[in-house]
C-alpha cells in the first residue's frame, strides 16, 4: 500500500468511527436507560422499613429537545419495581413557554409512585426564564400535586416512619435552607432532597448527619473514559455523580438524571436509582 492510500483509507476510517460515535451519543445512549441499585444505611431507620426500596428519579427536562415519549417509557418500566418510596429531585421541564407546563401535565400521568409517599422538590429550570418566574414554579408544583406527589418547597413531610426534607432550589426564588434545617429531628430517620449538590458545602446544615439526594449535574452527559466530565453546572467540580461522604457523617448522592438539556450523552447513560434501606 503506497502512502497516498494508506492516509486516504486512515482518514476514512476515522471518519466512520466518528460517525458511529456521533450517532451512538445522538440516538443510542440518551435512551438507554440504567436502574442503579445501592444499599443505603440510614441512621435511625425503623425496623419496619430494613429492606425497602426507595426509588430517585431526576431531572425530567420535558420540552421541546428530546422526545419525552421516553420519559413516559421510563416511569412505566419503573413503576413494575413497585419502590416503597419515590423521589423527584428536580428540573421536571426545559421551560420556554406554557406548552412544557402542557406536555408534563400528560408526562406525569404516568408517574411512578411509592407505595408508602411520593415527594418531589424543584429544580432551577422549574423556575422558568432566569431562575425567576414563581408563576412557573407555583404552575409546576399544582400539576405535580394534581397527580399525587407531595412537593416540599422547604418542607418536611414523614411517611411510614421516613422523614423526607425538600429544600427548594439553590438558583430560584425560594431559597431559604436554614428554615428546613430547623425542622430536621437528628433522632428520627432523614433523608434530604437538594437539587443542587453546591449546597452542600454551605454553611447551613447544622447538626444533619443524614442521607442527601441530589440532581442537576446529569454527571456531566458526556465524558471521555477514566477522565471528569469537561462541563459541570457547578461550583464544586468533584461533584459529577455518585456517592460522596461529606462531613458530618453526611452521604450524598448525585442521580444522572433521566432526561437530558440536549439529546446527547456520552459514557453517562441516564438513570433512575433504586435504594435499599438498611439501618447505618
């Protein structure tokens, strides 16, 4: 093979796998779907709820930048793991007008429901244009409740036993953490959803010592193998998606999230994740 042919066959190539790995990111992974399940200690855990499962979905992003029949694929396949406990931690729509408010009134028909409670917080994206629009956020809670999640916009709400605190979001309009520390009973079972993992590394938390669940990074969507994701939408570039032990004696962990802000994902498929509780 003389030398012209040789670049002329390496250059093909190259595009070829380019192109496969273009449409692999475009079309495969951002719908392949993983169940993540983890085991998850919880200080004070009543025996009665040793071996239940508590199911974290994320970041919903319903809109106009994917096909959000998917979502709907989703939570139905959820659903026949029949969880115990269910949380939404966030970021429901990609907000740009009232048809995203529409299209998840019809997502979350479907919604995946815990046995014992279903919660949900919102994220920065459920606040409408610039983090700022309550009307927004106020139309996305109605619909939420409408369909029998209970939404806590700093709230504390307790099923079976489980206390389950939502902190409102860290970029919206309703941010006031200090409130819902203050309801937190460090002798009872805590879990603390967050949308936003900054939050963690605030001067807030007092004497919480428990589970946080969080969202929004999605890990990034797209990352080459055994490096970080090149794009995080936070402050603390360590928190990509995972478990995370914070100081005390705090466990976070970020979800990658079910939906995407652009129908693109690379070596970070989707997820849903599944808890098993267990006293710590």
């Amino acid at each position: 093979m003389n030398r012209r042919k040789f670049i002329k066959n390496g250059t093909l190539g190259a595009l070829s796998i380019s192109a496969i790995t273009g449409l692999y990111a475009w079309q495969v992974e951002p719908f392949w779907l993983e169940f993540v399940r983890l085991k998850m200690p919880i200080k004070h855990l009543p025996d009665h709820l040793v071996g239940k499962t508590l199911m974290q979905i994320s970041d919903l992003h319903v809109g106009t930048r994917f096909d959000w029949q998917y979502l709907i694929e989703s939570l139905l396949e959820a659903q026949k793991l029949k969880p115990d406990f269910v949380v939404y931690t966030g970021d429901f729509v990609s907000y740009e007008n009232s048809q995203q408010i529409e299209d998840l009134e019809q997502v979350m028909k479907h919604a995946t429901q815990g046995k014992y409670g279903t919660a949900a917080i919102l994220g920065n994206h459920d606040y409408g244009k610039n983090w700022a629009e309550d009307d927004v956020a106020n139309s996305i809670s109605d619909t939420l409740k409408r369909h029998s999640i209970d939404v806590l916009r700093n709230e504390k709400i307790t099923f079976n036993g489980l206390n389950i605190l939502g902190m409102d979001d860290y970029w919206g309009t309703n941010f006031h953490p200090k409130n819902l520390i203050s309801k937190v009973d460090t002798t009872s079972a805590n879990i603390l959803l967050c949308h936003n993992p900054d939050v963690c590394d605030l001067d807030i938390w007092a004497d919480y010592d428990s589970l946080i669940l969080s969202g929004h990074t999605h890990g990034g969507q797209c990352k080459s193998p055994f490096l970080p994701p090149p794009v995080l939408p936070v402050k603390n570039k360590d928190y990509s998606s995972g478990l995370f032990k914070l100081s005390n004696n705090r466990t976070l962990y970020i979800n990658r999230a079910l939906g995407h802000l652009w129908q693109i994902r690379f070596n970070v498929r989707p997820e849903i994740t599944i808890f098993q509780l267990e006293q710590a």
